[in-house]
C-alpha cells in the first residue's frame, strides 16, 4: 500500500491516451498547481422554509496543468487519439472525455507513483502571463469523475 504521506516533489509526465497500451508521454509540464474534489451537495434556500440539500451535481474533480512546451501540449491535446472512435482530447470546438490519462509524480525518495484520472476532460486552455525573458505558460483547465492514486 503506497505511503499517503509521501512527499510529491514533481511531475514526470502525463500519459494520455486512448488506454494504457496506447498513450503520448507528455513532457514538458512545468506542475499541477491544484487537483481537488468537489462536493455534489447544493443548499438551496426554499423561499419562507429551511434549507435543503440537493444532490444535484455530479461529484468530480477539477484542476489545472500548466505546460511549457507548446508543441508536446498541441500534440497530446490537439493530435493523440483519446478514444475509440479517434477523437482528439480537442477539435475544433468540441472537447471529449480521454480515455486514459495518468500523472507520473516523482517523490522525495525518488519513487515514481501513478495517479490515474477516469473520465478526464479539458475545459478550456489559457495562456499564462507573458512577461519578458520569461517562457510563456499554458494553463490546460480539466474536470474528471475520479482520481486513482497508486
């Protein structure tokens, strides 16, 4: 059983793919500066009455990647095959659910441990602040259903 206390030091890569036989190896991603659960739970305030709680959401995970390398970001958005039916994670304006996507993070120690995302999905990609004599960021904005840690 993997030791939840761990350091996380950095990120290797991302693999992401139409499964785990059948992936990119993205590199060049400068860190994940948040992943977190959110709740399914919504209060809602019934006008004279007490509040009720809906579960009216899907529960799921949103975060940010932020990448440097430009050209491996197109790639495994804009040109690997995520799916059966040989989507791309991005085309034109749709966006599609991968079919595998893991994170290999690097420990203290220098163990390697996968966190393995289901139903991973790019929101929307923006580019970080430009600043001179220093690299541009692209922040790939995601939802996914579920977070594996192994």
């Amino acid at each position: 059983m993997p030791d939840p206390y761990q350091l996380l030091l950095r990120i290797d890569s991302i693999r992401i793919g139409n499964a785990s036989n059948s992936y990119y190896e993205w590199k060049g991603i400068d860190g994940i500066p948040r992943w977190e659960d959110t709740t399914p739970w919504v209060h809602i305030m019934i006008p004279g009455g007490a509040m009720v709680h809906q579960h009216i959401l899907s529960p799921h995970v949103v975060g940010e990647i932020v990448a440097v390398d430009l050209t491996s970001m197109i790639t495994a958005l804009y040109s690997t095959t995520i799916d059966n039916a040989g989507h791309k994670a991005i085309e034109e304006s749709k966006k599609y659910t991968v079919g595998y996507l893991a994170m290999k993070l690097v420990t203290q120690d220098g163990t390697v441990k996968t966190v393995t995302f289901t139903d991973f999905k790019v929101e929307w990609v923006t580019a970080g602040p430009t600043k001179f004599n220093i690299e541009t960021r692209f922040i790939v904005h995601f939802t996914a259903d579920s977070v594996a840690y192994s």
